[in-house]
C-alpha cells in the first residue's frame, strides 16, 4: 500500500508537498471543485506506472501518446509548474514493507539536449540509503551505505526511473546491500505495476462481445475490457461466476439490478450481457445507461489483484442517489476483505455522507479514510485541505457551501412559501 505521495512542481502544485507530503489510506477521497488540482493529485502514479510498464526500459519517463498509456501528459513543458521548464520535477512515494516504510524518492531535470533525465533516485529504508545522482557530465554516481567513493559511469543511468541498471548492480552494489536493494526496488515495481485506472469517461455498451478464451490483464482506463473479464471469470474452471455473483449482489443493494449474466451466442465467439431486474430480462445495452457505468467500478473492486491499489475518478457518473451512497460501502468492504487501497476522486455528497455515516457507526476507522478538500488559489495554484473526521464522521474544518446550501435553500423556500400563502390570503379576503 501506498502511504505518502509527495510532489514538486507537477502541474498547479508548486513546492509544498514535496516536504511533508500527503498522507494515504486504504480510502482516500479527493473533493473539491472543478479544475482544481485534483486529478493532477493522482496523475503521478499512473506516470510512474506507465513508465516502469513501458517497452523501452531506457525511457526516463513516459509522459504518453500511445494507445495502450494510461494518460497523456504531452510534454515536459505541459507538466512543470508554470511552464517554468528550468526548475526540477520531484516526486516521493512511501510504500509499506511489512511494519516499516521505504521511501522512494525521483527527481527529473532536463538536460543540455533538452531531454528529460532522472537526476536522482533514491530508496530509504531502516535508515539507509541507496541511490544514484547525476552529474552534470552525464554520469551517474552510486551512493549506497559502507560504499567508498568512485564509483560513476553512464552505465549506472537507472532503468524505468525507478530500478538500478545492471551494471550499477554488478559493478557497486553487489559489495555491499545487494539483496536489500534489488528487495526495495522489485517491490516498488509491482506496487506500480499492480495499479489499476478507472477514468470519469467510460466505454459505450454494445449489444455484443467478442472473446478470444483470453483473461484481459488490466481493465483499461475506459473499463473497456470489463466485459472480457466477466466471460474469462464465467468460464473459469476453478470458481466458475464468482465475480459475476459479487457484482449482482452489488447491483441488486444498489436497487439498479436483480442479477447479471453473460451468454454465448450459439458456438460463435460472441456474446452477450444480460441484465435481470423484475422479470425483465434485456441486454446491457437496453437498460439505464448507469448499469454499464458502474459495472467496470464494481468488476474493477473485485477483479484487481489483492493488495494493490485502485485509482478511480467520479465512480458516481450517471448513478441515482442510493446508488452513489453504496458505493462508499463497497469501497469499505472490499478494502477490508481483499486489501485494496482506494485513490478516488469524486463530487458526489451522497458518497460522502454515507462515508460519514459509516465512521460513526464503526464500520471503519476514521484513521483509514483519509479526506481532502482541493482548492485553487487566485495565483493559479492548487492548495490542498486535510478535512479533519472525528470518531462521529463529523467534519471539523468542512469548506462552506461546498456541496451547496442545503439548508439554507429549505429556509428560503420555506419563507417564500409563506410570503406568497399570506398574499394569496389577503387578495382571497
């Protein structure tokens, strides 16, 4: 599990959180208006992932473009605060290790061609350090406890930002930690590689499916394979429906579905979803459109490996009310039986509340959901709120009027409504 994020100079956040950081939980919900640093809050780990996932091992950084990326950041100059393309770009990830903490610690810079290049990667750990800091010659020099100077060459470039070449291994680090740092750093790469996406904007349905026999590895920023691993969990020998009976019982608490099936058609390689709900029985494709919109969030709690971390923006999109309310039960459930860490971004008060209300009914720990409040500053930048949960859910430094006046609008309607009974009166009389 992730722990801490810190960055510096990424998008609207200048320095400030590349100090203390921001502190994450197995639920951590970002709230706050549109355009306010958000999204951006959360766009270093799919960069990181889509960069330790990338063909090229040699790529610094994977800022994306291709088809098969997460996002797509363009370029360095779209990505550093303010445009301002001299400064560093830093970003420090803590990562749990059993009881203890490792900390990973990235900075990029760009070179005198103009390319971006890591300029220092370090790993911290029970008081340790091991990294590699590169020199203005291009070389990169190795730093690792009990390690006697000397030790710089190009051949020590890291790989995918955050592991140590081959020949950084072969050469220095052998004589000392080996073993403890090729443990830190294989890790971190399948802490990143195990992160899973879900973006706001999703796949259409369609009337029918396609399917190779194949089990999809991730289910893509649009949830466009969630299809494809219903069939691969249908079909599978050795608990045959098992996601398939999750995400029914998931849709029937959330009033949107009885329960869900997939068919064959025929002996053919297609197939078909179909829902259940009052003895109705219609393809995906001709029921509300919020079924197929939540179905890659429910597939996605259930389908993504155990312990890994899950990324979701505006899971709520195109759910009524109730809907929206269970989802924070489903985060909280399946966070506690499969340990998956939720990062999601959301503008739903119906989540929220239900948040709150779970909190002071001690079906989890204020502890473990984290709450924070995004704000943009007149100068542009982004500020960040820590909302401060008490044992009950109570809010104690809630933003005014951020979901709206709720009661404030009762009150004046409610006086509106009598201004205008005792007229009607009065013109009656």
């Amino acid at each position: 599990m992730f722990k801490k994020i810190r960055i510096q100079n990424f998008k609207a956040w200048d320095e400030r959180l590349g100090q203390e950081g921001v502190p994450l939980g197995p639920i951590t919900l970002l709230l706050g208006t549109n355009s306010s640093g958000k999204t951006s809050l959360l766009q270093p780990f799919q960069l990181i992932k889509q960069t330790v996932t990338s063909a090229d091992p040699h790529l610094q950084i994977n800022f994306g473009g291709d088809i098969t990326d997460l996002i797509n950041l363009g370029s360095w100059s779209d990505v550093i605060y303010k445009h301002q393309k001299d400064l560093s770009l830093s970003f420090g990830f803590d990562l749990q290790k059993d009881q203890d903490v490792v900390c990973l610690n990235l900075e990029y810079k760009l070179d005198d061609a103009g390319r971006v290049v890591v300029q220092t990667l370090s790993y911290e750990w029970d008081e340790k350090l091991w990294g590699v800091i590169r020199h203005n010659d291009g070389n990169y020099q190795i730093n690792a406890p009990d390690l006697g100077a000397g030790f710089k060459r190009p051949g020590f470039e890291p790989i995918r930002s955050i592991s140590f070449s081959s020949e950084a291994y072969t050469t220095a680090i052998k004589l000392v930690d080996h073993d403890v740092i090729h443990t830190l750093s294989l890790q971190a790469l399948r802490q990143f590689e195990q992160i899973s996406y879900l973006g706001p904007l999703r796949a259409a349905p369609r009337r029918t499916e396609q399917w190779n026999q194949q089990r999809p590895g991730q289910l893509g920023a649009d949830g466009a394979s969630t299809i494809k691993a219903l069939l691969a969990s249908a079909n599978d020998r050795r608990n045959p429906h098992t996601l398939i009976q999750k995400i029914s019982v998931w849709l029937k608490r959330m009033g949107i579905a009885d329960a869900l099936e997939v068919r064959q058609l025929g002996n053919s390689i297609h197939y078909e979803v179909r829902v259940l709900k009052d003895g109705l029985d219609c393809n995906l494709l001709d029921v509300g459109f919020g079924v197929s919109q939540v179905l890659p969030v429910l597939t996605l709690a259930y389908f993504a490996p155990l312990n890994s971390t899950v990324i979701i923006e505006e899971p709520e999109i195109h759910l009524h009310p109730l809907a929206q309310t269970l989802l924070a039960d489903l985060f909280v459930e399946v966070s506690r039986e499969r340990g998956i860490q939720f990062l999601v971004e959301t503008h739903s008060e119906h989540l929220f509340r239900r948040l709150q209300f779970l909190i002071s009914d001690e079906q989890v720990k204020a502890d473990d959901c984290l709450l924070y409040f995004v704000e943009q500053t007149q100068d542009g930048q982004a500020n960040l709120r820590a909302l401060e949960v008490d044992g009950y859910g109570r809010i104690q430094n809630w933003p005014e009027h951020f979901f709206g006046d709720a009661l404030g609008e009762t009150e004046r309607q409610m006086m509106r409504m009598m201004t205008r009974m005792m007229a009607e009166v009065g013109q009656r009389s």
